[in-house]
C-alpha cells in the first residue's frame, strides 16, 4: 500500500532522497537516532554545515617551547657518551694509586685498555654528531640544486670511512681476542640490519624519520607533521594512519639509539676485559642500566617535543573511538557505520554484527579497529605520555641520590655524581614540557566540555 510505504521510510529516520545525500556525500553527520530534520535543501545544506561545524574539535595553541636543535642534541649525547664509556673503564680498570707503596703512578691501568676498542667506541658514538656537523656545512654553503646531491654523497663518503675505520680496529681486535667476543661487539650492527635493513641513513641520521618523497611533500614541513582541521571523515583517517607510522618510526629508532649507545659505552668494555682481572660486578651492571635509562628518556624527549605530541593530540581528538557495548538488548537502536559520517558524541552504531558507542568530541575512528583504538586511548591526552617519561626521570634520579648517600668508594662517588649531574638537564627539560601540556590540555578540556554541549543541541 502507498501509505504503508510512507509509514515504512518514516519509521526507517530518513527519506530515500535523504538516503542518497548521506551516501553520496564525503562529508556528513548524523544523529545518534538517525533521523533528518524536514524542509527546503537551502535550509537543510546550511543546517548541516552548521552541525559538522560544530562537531569540529577546538583546539587551544601550544605556546613556544625551546627545543634543542638536532646538532646540538648529538653534540650533547657525544658528550654524554665518552662521559660513560670514561666511568665504565674507571669502574674496570681503576688502581690504588694513592697508597704509599703502590707501583701505580695513575688512578687507572691503562695498559691493560685496548686501544682499538677505544677507537671503535668513539668512532660509534661519534658518527652522528660529525654527520650533523657535515650535513650543516652542506646546507649553509652548497646551492640549493646541488643541496641533495651534495648530502648524498657525503653520506656515501662519510659511510665509506667510517666502515674502514671499524673493520680495521675489528682486524686487530680479532688478532688479540677470540672471535666470540668479536661477535658480541659487533652485535648492535646485526640488530641494526635487521631493524632498518641495508639503508645507510638511519646509521647517522637516528633522529629524524624517514619519509617516503609524496608523504613529505604534502603531509610534512621541515620533518615536523603537520595537522589539517579537516571535515573529510577519510582525510582525517588518513592522517592519523600517517601519524601513527611517523610515532612508530621514531619510537623505534629512539629504542634502537638509546640501546645501541648504552650496549657500546657501556657493555662494549666488559667484554674485552682480562679475565684475571676483578672488578665488582653488580656496579658495573648499574651503571650499564642507569646510563640506559638516561639515553631513553633523553632521546624521548628529543624524538616527542612538546609540539609534536600536540599534533597527534589534535589529531586524536578528530578521530575519537567507538566502545564495544557488551550488555545490549534487543531494542537498542543502532545504525549501520558509515565510513563517510562525522558521529557524534554518543552514536550507537552496528558493524560487524557489533554494537559500538562513540566517544570522543566527533568519532570517524573504524569500530573495532585497534589501532584508531590505541591512537586515541594514548593521544586523547597527551599528558600521558610525558607522564610517562617523568615518572621514569624521577625514579632514576631519586635512585642515584639513594646509591649516592650510601657510597664510600671515591670511584663510586665520582660516577654516579656525573650520571646524576646528566640526568638533572633531562629532568628539566620533561618538567617544564609536562607543566605546560598539563595547562594547557586542562584549559582545552573546559573549552571541549562547553562545545560538547553545544554541539548536542546543534545536532539533536
């Protein structure tokens, strides 16, 4: 019958012409209960940029936050590192030199030090800040059409010495030594392949990510990230999927970089130690963990500056998530996802024989998908993260004062002061960055919960 067709599409939420709009369309909203307000299409398109307007999140700016720049954070974990390494052989190879008839004229035994294990540990721990150094000659005084080939060959070159270097100090360490401990030297390098595979640039460049050429023309300025504001539920999935490789990319190489410089300073030299020499053990593999967990919050913080985790905030708060309901009866209303559809705070969905609730200012997040999921739970509030990297500075630093109050040997006392002295710097730096996110995010917060409500009553 014509009226119980008309009775039909009423009880459906919207017409068939309003169907096809909302499929055919990139950009739409929807009410949790689906339905279309009735009137003229003039008023019906203004209305309608009127809701997703609404639905877009307000975001509040981060104010400037000094950051170091990349040469002078290589400069700065140079220094780091020989720091290390230099109280790693002191905690090895230190004598009693003050006594009265002690044959030691130096607080050291540096006979017993190879030497080549010293240039293979500098050359490790230098090769990026003398690559930073080189690719900042290069960028001041090479034209700009001869700017990449100019870097790529110095890569090439730079690449070239370094790995004659090493092989020549690994030939004469392998001439003194067993070949097992030159396996376990060389370590880091097999991680390090099968990580990043053959690619030169991560050996020198560990800080800055890698893009592929049309990601970095139109997603990315200066190797920073950049967000869009935009309406377009598939552009903003887009993003996010981009941010979330860039996050990954950085996290693993921050892991490999932090790792690698604590595996050469650190447990590089216990390997070549003579065996009838003793040492206390249980120091020596403190300071190989204190001095690890250093180079991770410091290169987190370097590889997560304040704007960056604020781009990913933005990000997320666009994206929004959809929670599983679990316990649902059978007169739950709920509409099928739409792909295309900005949701609203409180939409209930079906997708995949599942029902999901939205959360979040807007959601056009998958229901179900784990990795809008996680993005969201970890970006939603940015805080968490430099939380994160606080709590763990805090502890390090409140466990070196606690082994410094109850140490009695002069060569203990001098290590763990320089550790603690390096860490007060990181400390700063992940205080300030956290005061000012905790502000500045508590302050959007009040501002998201007056949208949200205004956006309701745009929508309903």
């Amino acid at each position: 019958m014509p009226g119980g067709r008309r009775n039909a599409a009423s009880r459906n939420g919207q017409s068939k012409s309003q169907a096809n709009f909302s499929v055919s369309s990139n950009i739409g909203i929807r009410s949790n209960s689906g339905e279309r307000t009735a009137g003229n299409g003039a008023d019906d398109r203004k209305s309608e940029l009127c809701g997703m307007k609404a639905l877009v999140p307000k975001h509040v700016p981060i104010p400037v936050v000094p950051v170091d720049g990349h040469l002078t954070f290589e400069a700065l974990s140079l220094v780091v590192s020989i720091i290390a390494a230099s109280l790693q052989m002191l905690n090895l190879y230190r004598t009693v030199w003050w006594l009265p008839h002690s044959y030691n004229n130096y607080s050291m035994n540096f006979y017993l030090i190879d030497p080549y294990l010293l240039v293979f540990i500098i050359i490790m721990v230098a090769r990026q800040f003398i690559y930073s150094l080189l690719h900042r000659v290069i960028d001041v005084s090479s034209p700009v059409r001869w700017l990449p080939t100019a870097q790529k060959m110095m890569r090439i070159t730079l690449l070239i010495i370094v790995m004659n270097i090493l092989c020549w100090c690994l030939y004469h360490m392998a001439e003194r030594h067993n070949s097992m401990k030159i396996f376990y030297l060389c370590y880091p390098l097999s991680v390090y392949f099968v990580m990043f595979g053959i690619s030169a640039a991560p050996f020198f460049d560990i800080s800055t990510p890698l893009y592929g050429k049309d990601e970095k023309k139109t997603k990315f300025l200066m190797d920073k990230p950049l967000h869009n504001c935009s309406l377009n539920a598939s552009a903003i999935r887009a993003e996010v999927s981009t941010l979330r490789s860039d996050f990954n990319r950085r996290l693993k190489r921050a892991l490999f970089a932090s790792s690698s410089s604590a595996y050469v300073c650190g447990i590089a030299p216990i390997i070549f130690v003579p065996q009838h020499l003793h040492f206390n053990i249980s120091w020596v593999v403190q300071h190989v963990i204190m001095f690890w967990l250093e180079r991770i919050s410091a290169h987190f913080s370097h590889a997560y500056p304040v704007r960056y985790c604020d781009v990913l905030h933005r990000a997320a708060l666009h994206l929004g998530r959809w929670v599983k309901i679990e316990n649902r009866n059978s007169h739950t209303y709920a509409q099928v996802w739409n792909d295309s559809i900005l949701w609203p705070h409180g939409s209930v969905v079906r997708h995949n024989k599942e029902i999901y609730r939205s959360e979040g200012f807007c959601t056009v997040a998958e229901p179900g998908n784990s990795n809008h999921y996680r993005f969201y739970a970890l970006f939603s509030n940015p805080t968490m993260l430099l939380c994160s990297i606080l709590g763990l500075q805090l502890l390090l630093v409140c466990a070196q004062l606690l082994i410094l109050l109850r140490t009695t040997d002069w060569y203990q006392v001098l290590s763990i002061t320089l550790l603690l002295v390096i860490n007060y710097y990181t400390l700063f730096k992940v205080t300030r960055d956290y005061l000012i996110c905790w502000k500045v995010y508590h302050a959007e917060q009040i501002i998201q919960e007056k949208s949200q409500m205004i956006a309701n009553s745009t929508v309903q």
